[in-house]
C-alpha cells in the first residue's frame, strides 16, 4: 500500500495585504490554478482527500482545483499547512490520516513556500523550489516510510 501525495503550492498571490493571510490569487495565479487542476486529472481521476492552508491563496487554489481538477471525496482544513509550519509534524498528521487503509490513497495537499519544499525535502531527501501552483507528485511506500519524487512540474510545464 502506498499514499500518493501531490504537493501543491499555491498560485501566484497578491504582493500586499494587510495580512499575509488574507492575500488572493491575481488572475495569473488563478490560470496557473486551472493549469495545475487540468493536469492533475489526467493523473488520477478521484482524489481521497484534500488538505488545505487556512491562508486565503491556498483555499482559492483548491477551490480551482475542486473545480477544473479531479474530483474529493473529502477537503480538510489543516492549521499545519501555513507557510511556516513544521514539515514533520505536518507529515505526522498525514500518515495518522491515511496509513490505515489497505488501498493506495490519493492525496492533494495544498500549501506555501517554504513549507511545500521542506514536505518534499523531509519525505525524499530532495528540497526543491517551487513554482506558484507548482506540483510534485511523492509515492510514500508505507512499508519502510520512504517517499519517492515522481513528478516534480511548473504549470507552465504542464499539458
């Protein structure tokens, strides 16, 4: 059994706010959200779950991705995902989630830079840059607790 786990990193936002919070999508990082929905499902037709920033950019995101994407059987809101969140304990709550379960699982996991860089690097031992609305697809084989990076993209690499 193994959890795929596609990481993705908000799309562009707004460069001001009076809150980092509160910042929105531009409409570029709107079409990079489209972008990355279209592409996800071509990979996987149904996503088990969805986990969620509470940050504004990161909810438009999976809204977009909720629409032109594949489809979520459930969408959680995770406090863990904020930009400065541990890694660790954000991949604690996940394997606590969905490790369970005898079939392989699905997961969208939406969130910001620095933290979608430190899941990779904590799970594969590779710590990327992301791109906005960015995507990297890790296969965590359950039985040794290992990730494996499958995919790593920019939406402008995608379809």
């Amino acid at each position: 059994m193994a959890i795929f786990l596609y990481i993705v990193r908000h799309g562009e936002a707004e460069p001001i706010s009076s809150e980092d919070s509160l910042r929105e999508l531009t409409e570029h990082g709107r079409w990079e959200a489209k972008r990355t929905a279209l592409w996800l499902k071509t990979q996987v037709p149904t996503f088990n779950a969805a986990l969620v920033s509470p940050y504004v950019r990161a909810q438009q995101t999976l809204e977009t991705i909720s629409q032109f994407g594949p489809k979520i059987k459930q969408t959680e809101t995770y406090d863990g995902l904020t930009p400065e969140s541990s890694a660790q304990k954000a991949i604690d709550f996940l394997l606590a989630q969905f490790s369970a379960d005898e079939e392989d699982q699905h997961i969208v996991c939406v969130s910001h830079m620095p933290l979608v860089s430190y899941l990779i690097g904590e799970l594969t031992e590779y710590m990327p840059i992301m791109a906005t609305a960015g995507v990297a697809q890790v296969r965590i084989d359950l039985d040794n607790w290992k990730g494996h990076l499958v995919t790593l993209l920019s939406p402008d690499q995608m379809l």
